[in-house]
C-alpha cells in the first residue's frame, strides 16, 4: 500500500510539473506577443500611470547601497525607474522578448547598472540572503505557482530586506462573480487574482512580517487594454457584448465596467503591500 500511494504521489507531482510547464509557456508566448507593447506610449499608460506611486511606495526601504531583484520583471519598468537609486538592480523574467524590449528601453536612458536575466520566478537562480530589496508588478496573477514565487522571493533577502509585492488582486465584494474569466478571454496567460489579505498570507508563510500597504481602484479603457494583449478578434467582441449587456442589466462579469464619453471602462483594484524578510 505504502508503494501505491508513493506512486499516487509521484503522479500529481508530475501532473502538478506538466501544468506548470505548460501554463510557462502560454506566459511565455502571450508575452512575447506583448513585448512591443509594452514599449509603446499609446499602449503602456496603465503601465505606467501609477509607477511613480509604487516608487513612492518603495521610497522609505529603497537606499544607494541597496542590491535589488526584480521578479517576473517584464521590461524591467520598476527596475528602470529605480535604478538610478539604488546600486544594482537585476531584472528577472521568463520571457526573452520581454526582456530584450527593456534592455533597449535602459539602453536607451542610458541606465547601466541594470542586470537582465532570464530565469524562472518560482527556482529562482540565486542563493539565501542575496538581495537587500525584492520587487514583483503584476506577476502574482499570472503565475501557476505564486505562493512558490512568494517563497523564493523571501528565500533571497537579507534578514530585514525589503518584499514588495505589487499586484492586480480580487475587489472586496466581488461575490460570487469571475473577473478572471474574462482576464483569461483577453489574455489565456492570466491565472487567478488574488486578495489583498491572500498575498499577505503568503508572504506570512514564507517568513516575511507583513508592514503595510496601498490599496486602491484603477477605471481604465476597454480598447488599449485588448490592443496591448493582441486579443483575438473574437474574443474581444464576446468581452465588449458581455461588459454591454452587464451595464444594460445583465450578468455581472466582476470586470465593474462603465461608459465615459461614451467609451467602454472597466475597473481594476492594485494593491502594494511591504513586508520584511527575517
């Protein structure tokens, strides 16, 4: 019996792997899709928009002597604007496409204490204690595993170092609505939206004192938002019909949409939450 239920056990783990492999590279093929995008001022204002205020955020933990990772960095947006404040940042990411469209982008502004690397948030390459700050945007959601990248990301600081985790997460009150349905129709490399009291008991489980946060809602365009993620044409007319027919009275979608100028908008909650490392 013993024999039975190890084998049991092998078999969900490697079921378990395949998933995760599989759902890394649907990340991986969405966002090298998404690349250009992300470079392009029409397309990056929700991108950029509230940069500043995570920086801020970031303010009183970030220092010139500080050596920072960013994880799941993308284009390396955070590990851009704070570069010039901090002695070494290493942007971290799965997608190649990603992260040569950053590299340019630093390039660029002539940043040159930026590292690119590419590599796998969950395994992360480093050893304990390596970094004094640790940074993820938008990568919670995305992930199969995030309680596995929470981890690592605590695994690599300093006792004392800074974990920011900056995410899209599920709006209080959401009911028994599915904004990630939707999410997963515009993008299929969208996972789960998390809570904001879910990530902090993740970080809580990975040894790391949750110290405050910033939460707050975003009302943001429907177009750019599929323009950005190249959606499928098809797709992105279920989703415009579905967000019509909810402000006409129908289902609700959890996406909270709404017209301005007579322009569809849906909202998003953002949470920032610091925690320390022990």
């Amino acid at each position: 019996m013993a024999v039975a239920h190890d084998d049991a056990v092998a078999h969900d783990d490697a079921v378990a792997h395949d998933d995760a492999v599989a759902h890394d590279d649907k990340v991986v093929r969405e966002f090298s899709k998404q690349a250009e995008g992300f470079g392009d001022p029409r397309l990056n204002v929700p991108l950029t928009r509230h940069l500043g205020r995570l920086v801020d955020f970031m303010e009183p933990e970030l220092d010139l002597e500080d050596v920072v990772l960013e994880v799941a960095a993308g284009t390396a947006l955070v590990s851009r604007a704070i570069a010039r404040r901090v002695r070494h940042v290493t942007a971290l990411d799965l997608t190649p496409a990603m992260l040569a469209q950053g590299k340019g982008e630093a390039d660029r502004e002539g940043i040159t204490n930026i590292t690119f690397t590419r590599g796998d948030a969950t395994a992360l390459p480093y050893p304990d204690r390596s970094f004094t700050l640790v940074v993820t945007r938008f990568s919670l959601h995305q992930v199969a595993d995030p309680a596995a990248v929470v981890a690592e990301m605590a695994r690599v600081g300093r006792p004392g170092a800074a974990i920011i985790v900056a995410d899209l997460v599920r709006p209080a009150g959401a009911g028994g609505t599915d904004p990630d349905r939707i999410e997963r129709l515009r993008d299929p490399s969208h996972n789960t939206m998390l809570t904001e009291d879910g990530i902090g008991a993740l970080l809580e489980s990975a040894d790391a004192e949750v110290r405050r946060a910033d939460r707050f809602d975003y009302v943001r365009p429907l177009e750019p938002w599929l323009e950005l993620a190249r959606t499928d044409p098809e797709a992105a007319a279920q989703i415009r019909t579905e967000l019509q027919k909810e402000l006409d009275g129908g289902p609700a979608t959890g996406m909270r949409p709404s017209l301005r100028d007579g322009e569809l908008h849906f909202t998003q909650t953002y949470a920032f939450i610091h925690a320390c490392a022990s």
